[in-house]
C-alpha cells in the first residue's frame, strides 16, 4: 500500500495542473488516471479529435437521458479518459469568458473567485504567442502556448466579413478587454500539435521521484476515518483485487464533472435517499452532489459551398496524403486545425451590455450535422449556442457498481429564456451565412433547409438535431454552507469533510460564457496555490509563472 502527501483522483486538466504545482512544490503526489497513457496518434494530430471522440480506449462514452427538448433522443456528452483527460481529445479552442462570469462566482458569496482574483491565474496558464496581446490581460511564461491560426481560407474571411456588415466588432483579442465582435479562435496548437494538460504540466516531471502516476486506474471510494478523507480505494483495468493509495495531507479529486460527483455518491457521500436506494451507507448528507449540471446545447447550420474547395474536399483521396505530409513536416495543415475556427459572439437583444450567444463557423461539414464522417460536397457548418443556459439538470448514480455509467440529464432548453436566445443566435447565424459577402461561396442550406423559417420549425430542428458542447460543468458546485446545493466551499474543501476538496469543472457556481477548458485549468491553478497556502496578487504573479 502506497502513502503520499496528497492523492490526486484524475489525471485531467485540472489534475495535471495541481499535481505539476505540488510536486514543483516538494510534495508527494499520486495521481491515480482511470484511462491509459496518452500515447494514442490521434490525441496528438489536433484534427484526430474525429477519431479520439468516438473511441471507447481513451473515453467515456456517456449520454444523457432522453429529454422532451431532446426530441426523446439520448445525447452523446463524451468525456476524456486518458491523461491530460478531455485536454486530449477535445476541440483545442481557448476561451476564458467574461469578467462577469468569474464577478457573480463571487457574489454567490465565494470570496477570492471574482475576475480581479482569477486574472492572475489565467495569466499564469498561458505561454501566449502574438505580437500584439496585452499583457494587461495575457500571460508570456506559463505552461500552456495559446496560439492563432495559421491557415487561411476565403470562406472564413468571407465569414467575419458578413459578420462585420451585421454589426460585429472585429476583435483582436477576445481573452482581453471585451469578449464581443467576431474573429478567428485561438486554440493550444503549437507547431501543429495538440498541447494537452498533460503535455504541457504533468509530462515534463515524469521522472521526479516524488510523482506517481497510476493510468488503467479507476478510482472506486474515497476512504474516510472520523469524518476525514485519508485515502483512495481503487482497481487497475483487469485485476478484480482492489488497492489503497492513502494520503497524509489531502484527497483532491479532480475527475470531472460527471465521475467526480459519481465517486462522491459512491463513497457515501451525496443525496441520503439516492445513497440508500442503492444500498450504499451514507456517510456525510450533501445533497448538492450531483445536482446543478449545466451544458452548452447546439444545434448546428449546415449549408453547401460552392465556387471554393472546403475541407472536406481537402481530406479525400490523394490530397489527404498531401495534408499528411504537410502536417508531419509543421506546415499550415487542415490536420492542424482545431474543430472551430471562427467565432461570432453576440446579443439577443441590443439593450444587454454584454454578449448572450455563440455562433461558431467552420469551412466544413459533417453528415446529418454531427462530428464523424464528413459530408461529400464541399460544405461548411455554423453552430450556435446560448452562452448561460438556465436549464440545469443532475448526475446520479445508477448503482453501487463503479463500472456502471451514472445517469445524466442536463435538461437542454427546458427554460424558456434558453430557447428564446438559441433562436436569436440561430437566426443571426444563418443571416451571416446569407450576406452579401458570402455570396460568391454559399449555394444552399442544407440542415434544417430554407423552408424552416418559424420559430417552431427552428426549435423542432434544434430538438432533433441539437448536440452537447462538451462543456459540462457544475455538478459539485462551489458555495457558502448555507446553501444546501453547494458541495464546496470557497477554498474547493467538500463541506463538512476534512481532507477533501474537489478542483474540476464540477464546482462552478454557474457555467461560464465559454468552452470550459481555460477556465478548468484556472480552477486547477487556483485550487494548487489554496492547497499550498499560497496567494496570488501583482507583485508574485511573475515569479510563480515560472515556478
């Protein structure tokens, strides 16, 4: 049986990021990843996310319960199961969000969360690539390199154009001053690779003797001693017999938010009713875990090109081995895109000071409007999505079983003010795609199709076609302890627990206007400097860049 200082349960975003600064720090870290060793090709080519989303060896295959909004279908909400866990596999795109997202995380009455506080730590992630960012908002020595793009195509170009004729800002920057206008995404590609987590934070320390990490390791209870988290109970892929990983400091689990609730509930701790209806003994009430789950929800526009080759074109036949060997060789690639390259962020209503929606644009397209198999023609797809859903919905064990799948239902658009902004952005979307400027490139939609104008046939077309951004978040959510939905407290320790805290996407007080990657590793940034007893603001902000 293994003791360490502290025991890390996921080998994700966050938890590369606290286990490079503990270890950094001196102490030691075992970090136990239920997935393999990220030696997958695929995780490494960033347009091998086709191939690495659908593949069970390296993810968690979940779905979502059938919903009305749903249309009554189950919805694929996959997750990373490997190190550097949806770092791996995910869409690469960098976006913090806005100021506001991180300012009502603190009026919710979590001190230290506001975006004054978390600035310095998105600061520190980022080793940002670009002339022109401003360093009042951007960090140039961190871990991760943020990067625009290198390839250009005319239909992007005519994109943001259009966007601009409809009043879009060009934006230089969208992770500075202001988050609205319209642009090209920056992503964590760097010379045409994927930088995971776990390239970037934990791969870098694999040989110091004070790191141990554990793949093929799935985290099964945490072990509690007179209300004191002490140690992980686990199994490896193919041994039946369990394990112990015991911690002297501290259990932080960092396993999403889908398994982080999940091991929770498995360990006793979580809903009493739900504990005992699956015969598991309750060891601390906490109903919040596991409730509060919030996603981004998108239907997708796709239209054919015409009078320009589009990535799919650029993918088939011998011109993929052409973009294969431009690839290998570092050269502007469409192997080396991230899924989304351009961006639209805008307001339902003019009247709202800050953005409510996201339109994102690809010069590709994919059949029926879902990631896999592209299309035959030359096609490009817009995506839109409204930036704070007010539906919410849970993650609840469905049996004492650690290898049973929970179950999930995020309940997409059950609040009238999410499919009224959803019809905002769906509709702007598709005005772009049919501005002047697009013209010479845009032949016909293709899905939903001209014919569906009405807001009914919009949603009709949203609830049968829409998808999970990927962006789960919430589930053991962060607030003071008189809030009874709240899981964590402002320091990420798991109410009434010691030795416990949760540092993932899952303690969000409330989904952030953006992908959730920037802000996870903010978390985890964030809950390593809590651990340690650091602070951090102005005048030691440049020493811990580099530390």
């Amino acid at each position: 049986m293994q003791t360490v200082d502290y025991v890390i349960v996921g080998g994700g975003s966050a938890g590369c990021v606290i286990a490079s600064r503990l270890v950094r720090a001196g102490a030691s870290v075992c970090v136990l990843e239920a997935g393999p060793v990220d030696r997958n090709p695929f995780i490494h080519m960033p347009a091998g996310f086709v191939k690495t989303l659908f593949n069970p060896a390296i993810t968690w295959q979940f779905d979502t319960e059938p919903s009305e909004w749903t249309g009554g279908r189950r919805v694929s909400t996959t997750q990373g199961r490997t190190l550097g866990g949806s770092s791996s596999i995910n869409g690469m795109v960098f976006v913090r969000g806005q100021a506001d997202d991180y300012n009502v995380w603190a009026q919710r009455g979590n001190r230290g969360w506001s975006y004054q506080d978390v600035l310095p730590y998105f600061r520190r992630i980022e080793r940002r690539i670009s002339d022109t960012a401003d360093e009042r908002y951007r960090g140039f020595e961190g871990n991760l390199p943020v990067t625009d793009i290198d390839w250009s195509h005319p239909l992007c170009e005519a994109f943001i154009a259009g966007a601009e004729g409809l009043g879009f800002p060009r934006n230089p920057d969208y992770n500075g001053a202001t988050q609205a206008g319209v642009g090209y995404y920056q992503r964590v590609i760097h010379r045409a690779r994927r930088i995971s987590a776990a390239r970037a934070y934990l791969h870098p320390l694999m040989k110091r003797d004070n790191l141990s990490v554990v793949t093929s390791a799935q985290a099964a209870a945490i072990l509690l001693e007179a209300g004191r988290a002490v140690g992980v109970s686990y199994r490896r892929e193919g041994d039946p017999t369990p394990r112990r990983v015991m911690a002297r400091k501290e259990v932080i689990v960092c396993a999403g938010a889908v398994n982080s609730p999940k091991l929770l509930q498995l360990s006793g701790i979580g809903d009493p009713g739900l504990l005992q209806a699956h015969g598991i003994a309750v060891q601390h009430a906490l109903p919040g875990v596991g409730e509060n789950l919030s996603d981004h929800y998108s239907p997708r526009i796709v239209a054919r090109a015409k009078n320009t080759e589009t990535i799919n074109n650029l993918v088939t036949g011998p011109r993929l081995a052409g973009q294969l060997l431009r690839w290998a060789v570092r050269k502007p690639s469409v192997l080396g895109l991230s899924a989304a390259i351009v961006y639209a962020f805008g307001r339902s209503d003019p009247g709202l000071e800050q953005p409510d929606y996201t339109i994102i644009f690809t010069p590709a397209s994919y059949r029926d409007g879902k990631l896999g198999s592209l299309d035959t023609y030359p096609g490009m797809t817009c995506g839109a999505w409204q930036m704070r859903p007010e539906s919410t919905g849970y993650v609840r064990i469905r049996s004492a079983d650690v290898a049973a799948a929970p179950l999930i239902q995020p309940n997409y658009l059950t609040a009238e003010k999410d499919r009224q902004v959803l019809l905002s952005a769906f509709r702007m979307g598709r005005q772009i795609l049919q501005s002047p400027q697009l013209a010479p490139y845009y032949d016909s939609e293709q899905m939903p199709g001209a014919a569906k104008t009405s807001d009914a046939d919009l949603l009709e077309f949203a609830r049968n076609y829409g998808s999970s951004t990927y962006h789960l978040c919430g589930t053991c959510r962060m607030g003071p302890s008189h809030d009874r939905t709240a899981v964590v407290d402002d320091q990420l320790r798991v109410h009434g627990i010691g030795g416990l805290r949760v540092a993932d996407s899952s303690i969000m007080p409330a989904i952030v206007s953006a992908n959730t990657y920037a802000t996870t590793l903010m978390i985890g940034e964030r809950a390593s400097d809590m651990i340690l007893g650091r602070s951090m603001t102005g005048q030691d902000e440049a020493a811990m860049q580099s530390a």
